[in-house]
C-alpha cells in the first residue's frame, strides 16, 4: 500500500483554481442580471450566491489499489474531514465595480 497522500498541497492547489475557474465562469454565463431586470430587482448585492465544494477523503482511493473497492491505507483506519477546496460568495449586480455579470464579494 502507498503511504503517500492522495494530492499533495501543490495539486490540491491546482484542483481548487481549476475548480474556482469552472464555476467562475458558469456564474458568468449565466446571465442571472437579465433574470433581475425581467423582475426589475436592480438594485446592488440584491442577488448573492454562496458556493462550496468539499473533497471527501474518505472516498479517495489510492493509486495502487489492488481493486477499486480497496481505499487507501491512510484513510480507512481513522476517518478524515472533508476538504473544503472552494467557499465564495458572488454578488450581482458587482457592487465595487456594478458589472452586471457580478463578482465576488
């Protein structure tokens, strides 16, 4: 069995802006400002949308598993908490900058 961490900090850095940039980007797309104008809610942070994603390293397997359903050595003697990889708040409308895609505040 592999006694090496499932990610280590510098990949788990990486998953957590990869994550941040997906849902970044979705937020954008969404075009939630016309969904306000269509109600006519114009007014600043009237909209906020919190989000947070959690890694369970509980569920992690480890690479050298003789098969899918054994875990990694580390994590199934002493459970872990999860791994929260992003918590983020976005406003709409923007109130520091009042884009109407929003932004974190």
């Amino acid at each position: 069995m592999s006694s090496q961490p499932i990610l280590d900090p510098q990949r788990l850095e990486q998953l957590q802006n990869e994550i941040q940039e997906k849902f970044d980007e979705t937020l954008k797309n969404a075009d939630f400002n016309s969904l306000l104008e269509k109600y006519g809610i114009l007014e600043d942070r009237v909209l906020r949308v919190y989000w947070q994603f959690n890694l369970d390293p509980n569920q992690l397997k480890s690479d050298d598993a003789v098969d899918e359903q054994q875990p990694n050595a580390l994590l199934a003697t002493t459970p872990k908490e999860e791994i929260v990889l992003v918590k983020k708040a976005w406003c709409i409308p923007c109130p520091s900058t009042g884009s109407q895609l929003g932004c974190n505040c």
